[in-house]
C-alpha cells in the first residue's frame, strides 16, 4: 500500500485565518483531500477533524503540521500525540517550522534522541509561554482595574425616579416585568439593580447610580 501524507490544521476560533498554515502544507505536495482542519479553541480541544484524521495515519505515513502547537494544548498533550504517531502507528512527523523536528530524517538512534530532546525542550517552552501571557493578561486587567477601568458591560444608570417605582412595585402595583421596562433593562437586570438598591438602603454604601 502507498504511503500517504497528511496535513493538520488547527485555528483557535472560527474567525481565524488558516491560509497561514494551509500554504506551506500545499507546497509540501499534501493533497487537499488529505488536509485536515479544526477550528475551535485548544482549551476545549474536542478536535473531530484530527480524530477522523488519525484513524486513517498508518505505519510509514507522514504528517505535516506547521508549528508543534497544533498538536496539543499542553506539554503533556503534545508528548503523548507524537508518542501514538511515531511509536503506535509508526508514522512519520514532519514540523515545518523546526526542522530538527523531522522524523523522516532522523531514522537512526541519534537522530531519534536529538528529536526527542529538541520535542520536549519545545513543548515545554511552548506551554511556559502560554503561561507567561495568561499570568501578563491577569497582572493587566488588575491594573487596570486599580486605575478605574471598568470591564464588561458599561451599568445601566437608574431612572430619576427608581425609589418610586421600587415603592410601587414593593406594595404590588406594577409588576416585576412592568418594573424593569420603566427602566429600560431586562428582568434579570432588574433584581440584581434592586438587590443593590437593598444593599445601598441597608448600609448606605453601594454602586446604585441614581
């Protein structure tokens, strides 16, 4: 049976371009019926294009990926995929952006040590990295939350006469759904304004902008 290449490839939201990764696996030679795509997030990680990809990899196949992330989304996850493609299948691996990477020619026992060495040095740097921007993204949002910045959705000031209205809804005059359209939000808005305007009744101190 001839051996076959495969490309994969893996865009982390549906928004993303994948001509970046596509190119280079289409000048490898890889037939377009042979590139596999995933376009959803590493965290999830349910990748059906991979799998479907992988119950067809046989021994002496060869799989082109652009970069070493494609393959997992942490150190370990990484490992063990070229572990099942190398070991189990006795496939080749090929990532185009490290060439010492590169199973089809490293096929004698330094070769094999060299590519291990290199993988796990990579995946380990490729996983410390992914830290250091989510620790960098944290350290930001806190300080721009020390400054005042405001995240989410900007509150919905309160009408003028939001404690009259409070006042009717308290003695059953107008409803819960007659109440949140007198100011302008939805229902489940409206409790969480009206827990606040509680708080704010009860102890004096909250965030109801009136």
């Amino acid at each position: 049976m001839e051996n076959k290449m495969y490309g994969y490839v893996r865009v982390s939201t549906r928004e993303q371009n994948i001509e970046r990764q596509l190119i280079p696996l289409r000048n490898a030679g890889i037939e377009e019926k042979n590139i596999y795509i995933d376009k959803q997030s590493g965290k999830n990680f349910e990748r059906p294009a991979y799998l479907r990809m992988m119950s067809l990899i046989q021994e002496g196949d060869l799989l082109i990926v652009k970069s070493i992330d494609r393959l997992g989304r942490n150190y370990q996850e990484i490992m063990e995929q070229w572990r099942i493609i190398t070991k189990e299948r006795k496939a080749d691996i090929c990532i185009q952006d490290m060439p010492l990477l590169d199973t089809t020619k490293t096929k004698d026992l330094l070769g094999t040590f060299i590519s291990d060495v290199v993988l796990q040095l990579l995946s380990f740097v490729a996983e410390n990295e992914r830290d250091n921007i989510r620790q960098r993204q944290a350290e930001g949002i806190a300080a721009a939350k020390a400054r005042g910045v405001q995240f989410g959705k900007p509150m919905i000031p309160l009408p003028e006469n939001f404690p009259e209205l409070y006042r009717q809804w308290q003695a059953g005059n107008i409803s819960i759904k007659e109440f949140a359209r007198f100011c302008k939000m939805g229902r489940s808005t409206m409790y969480n304004r009206i827990k606040e305007y509680r708080e704010y009744l009860y102890y004096g101190d909250c965030n109801v902008k009136l």
